[in-house]
C-alpha cells in the first residue's frame, strides 16, 4: 500500500506504490474525509510508482471529491513522475482533463522514488 500523510491543514502525500487487497477499505475513508475537509487551500504531492487498476479509479474518485468540495477555493496537485514513465504522466494528464477546479504540475526527474 502507498504511504499516506494527510495534515489537517490541506496538504496530502500520497507516494509508492499502490496495489491494496481490499482497495475500498484503504482509499474509501480517505475519500469521506476529504469530502468533509474544510480548508481553503489544498496541496497534495503524489509520487506513486506505480498504481494497479482498482487504485488509479479510486485516485480519481479521491481528486474528484477534492474537485467538488466547496469549502475549497485552491487546490494544487504535483504530479511526480519517473522521466521515462509516459504511462504515470499519461494518467496525471487524464486526470488532469476530468478535474476542472484542480491545477496540476507535472515535475518530471530521476530517481524520485
């Protein structure tokens, strides 16, 4: 499972690798307390290696409720991805299409994880 850190101030790490056995029962609660966060500012850094198919939907469920909660004004997204991974930077650019209140910044590097 990625490692999580979410401080109450607005900000979310989400970094490793993604792959949990029951999928809903990691992601799910996050998600009900994101819908419920109440800051004017969010900053979340997501530097996943890598993301089974189960986890890139609930990822999008997770930016989708941070996308639709009203009590947040500007929400920042930095998207890190290996420099020769174009499928992590296609899924941060799919991602990016479907969230409209989001800005994303796409940081590519080098042994980032």
């Amino acid at each position: 499972t990625p490692e999580i850190t979410f401080l109450q101030k607005g900000e979310l790490k989400i970094s490793g690798r993604s792959l949990p056995e029951d999928v809903h029962k990691f992601y799910d609660p996050l998600i009900e307390w994101v819908k419920k966060l109440d800051v004017k500012i969010v900053k979340v850094d997501l530097k996943l290696e890598y993301l089974n198919t189960s986890s890139t939907k609930k990822l999008l469920n997770l930016l989708i409720a941070l996308d639709e909660n009203s009590s947040i004004i500007d929400i920042n997204v930095n998207w890190f991805y290996e420099f020769d991974d174009l499928e992590m930077e296609d899924l941060g650019e799919i991602y990016k299409d479907e969230l409209t209140r989001i800005k994303f910044h796409f940081i590519e590097g080098v042994d980032i994880f």
